[in-house]
C-alpha cells in the first residue's frame, strides 16, 4: 500500500532503500518492502519519495515529551524506579486495528507534532530532568530510525542510556544499526499466530520472531516482551502455551514476558476490555512452561507485577502500580535469602521516580 502525496514533499535523506528496474524506490527499513514513485509515501506514512531518494519527513519533530517511570515501557528489570525521558513521532508500520495509541501512530496531520527538537537538545533534557534513560516509543521507532540513531548517539555522549519500544518489524540490515544503538527494548510479540499477524496487523510474525532471536542472540540489549491480550483473539490456552514454550526453548528462561490488558480502541470497539482472570491464567500459564518472570500489566495487580526470586520463590520487588514497595535484591543483583541472580541490569538501590509522569518541553 502507497500513500499519494498532494504537496511538495520533504525531509532528511533516509537510508536502507535502492531503485528498482522500473524506476521506482523500495524502502527496505522494514519487511513491507515499499515501492514507491514519486510523490508517494509508505504505509508508514513518514517515509516518502522525494525525487531520486526517499527521506524521513519527521525527523526532529516530536508528538510530546514526557518523563515517565522506566516500568511503563513496561521494563521490570532495567533499572527499576528511574526516570525515562519518553518521545515519539507519527505514523507505524504495522496496521493494527486494536492500536491503544491510534491518535499517534495513525495521525497523518503533521501539524500536531511539536516544534523541532534536535538529538543534541533531548539529550540534554534527559540529563537536565535527571532521567537515566530516553526511550522511543508511543509511535514504533524503527520508522523514525535515523532520528532515533541520531538522538541516541547524542544521549551515549552523555551517558543516558537508549530504550526502545517496538514491534520489532524490521528487515534484518536495518536491524543491526537501529539496536546497535539501544541498551534496552520492549519488543511486542502482538500474538503466537502468523494468522493474526495477517488480519489483524496487516504484518507477519516471522520477521518479530527474527527480531527477538537477534536482540537475545547477538546483541547486549536487555530484552523484555509484552503481549496485549485480546479476549477470543489471542488469548486461547494453546496459543499462549506455544508462545511462552518458543520463548523458554528459543530465547531462555529469563527475558520477561509482559501480560497486558486490553481496552476497545481505534477499530475493535466490539470487544470487551480484558478481564483480570484472563491475565493470570494466562500467567500461570507462562510460569508452568518454565519463564522466570512473568507480569500482569495495565491492572492493579500487586502479585502480578512484582518479582519474585526463581531460586527460592521469595517476593524481591514489589510493585503497586509503578510505586515500587519491597526491595530484597543485594548489590551484586542476587536474592538476598538464596542468592541466586536476577536476570536484568540493577545498581545496588532502585531509584525513586515513583509514578510520576511529567510532561516537557524540549527546546
């Protein structure tokens, strides 16, 4: 699918693209491969032909800052209780009709976005509000690769890690740029089903799988995962066991996997909000196959969003909501009554963000 263009169209020259025999520009950023002539944009709606290139049309333009807790990307075990510095953009390169950020990542009125705002300049907010992090995320990064690049390069200068939010729907060369450049990422796994992918998502889940072998196998990114549970779409027994299996067996025990519920939204209004009791089955289903950390999310649910030791099933952080509460890991990142060690990144004492979200603005 191509979008048609009725206005001069411009932007930063994008990369990952090659001309085709009959003139036309494919966009290899991501498996929709493109082809676009000229005037035309990508389903993305953000990357588009202009003349003999194609170019990012939104780079240096944001949708909003704000300063969130690192558990709301939902990251659990990457420097629990710090600040992240959150952005995105416009547009997506998935086609999801459940979209809970629909206003966002399907906006095609560029308008709405702020004014510009340079790598330099978020990186040196992240460090002027005192966030650890900057994460890119409520619309999916990797459509906005060069900028996310650029910002985080910026941030590494300064010591601010990079976390992103994402699908995970990239082609296998852009890939290795774009999390070459990140410490941590919540990559979400949308169903277990090539199928729902398909009809739902208008994607395919091949190319998230690939994803997530590569960030696990082949890089140091801290890893976790969120599935969004939509009752009678995704959230059958076997579909979940063969989810949780695939992750044990292909990736370890230890990434954690992320249980979220949904609401009605964008173009699935006729289905009912997730219940509670779906979530935990669908929980107690990912502990039996063998997943150390397993949560609830987008519920108050203080069992299903705290962590517990795997060695010796003792509770190590306790969460209420984003308000972290118990606190039993040794500074060396291990239980502090058996000793076995925690998968994920810890400093010897979780910070004290809490669950503030503060909007900003980045000049």
């Amino acid at each position: 699918m191509c979008i048609v263009d009725k206005v001069q169209i411009s932007g930063v020259p994008g990369r990952y693209w090659h001309q085709l025999a009959d003139g036309r520009l494919q966009c290899d950023l991501c498996p929709r491969f493109c082809r676009l002539r000229e005037g035309q944009r990508g389903l993305c709606f953000v990357r588009a032909r202009a003349s003999d290139e194609i170019v990012l049309t939104t780079y240096g333009r944001s949708s909003g800052f704000c300063v969130d807790p690192i558990e709301k990307k939902p990251l659990n075990h990457f420097l629990p209780g710090t600040p992240v510095l959150s952005f995105g953009t416009a547009g997506c390169n998935l086609a999801c009709k459940f979209c809970q950020n629909w206003d966002i990542s399907k906006s095609r009125e560029f308008d709405r976005l702020q004014a510009s705002a340079t790598p330099r300049a978020i990186a040196d907010a992240a460090v002027a509000n005192g966030s650890r992090s900057v994460a890119y995320t409520y619309n999916d990064p990797v459509i906005f690769l060069e900028y996310a690049v650029d910002t985080a390069a910026a941030c590494r200068e300064q010591g601010i890690n990079n976390v992103a939010v994402t699908a995970g729907y990239i082609t296998d060369a852009a890939r290795e740029e774009f999390f070459g450049h990140m410490d941590a990422a919540n990559v979400d796994l949308k169903a277990f089903s090539d199928r729902f992918y398909w009809k739902v998502c208008g994607g395919r889940l091949e190319p998230v799988l690939d994803t997530l072998l590569y960030l696990r196998h082949e890089t140091d990114v801290w890893l976790e995962i969120t599935t969004l549970l939509i009752p009678g779409e995704n959230d059958g027994q076997a579909e979940i066991e063969a989810m949780s299996r695939w992750i044990v067996d292909k990736l370890g025990a230890d990434v954690p996997l992320h249980f979220s519920a949904f609401h009605p939204d964008w173009k699935m209004t006729d289905i009912e909000c997730t219940p509670r009791a779906t979530l935990s089955r669908c929980r107690d289903i990912a502990l039996r196959a063998g997943l150390h950390y397993v949560y609830t999310g987008n519920v108050h649910d203080f069992a299903g969003a705290s962590t517990y030791c795997p060695g010796c099933g003792e509770i190590l952080i306790g969460r209420d909501w984003y308000e972290l509460s118990t606190w039993k890991l040794c500074d060396s990142g291990t239980c502090k009554h058996c000793g076995t060690r925690i998968a994920g990144v810890f400093e010897h004492r979780p910070g004290n963000w809490g669950s503030r979200r503060q909007p900003l603005r980045v000049i």
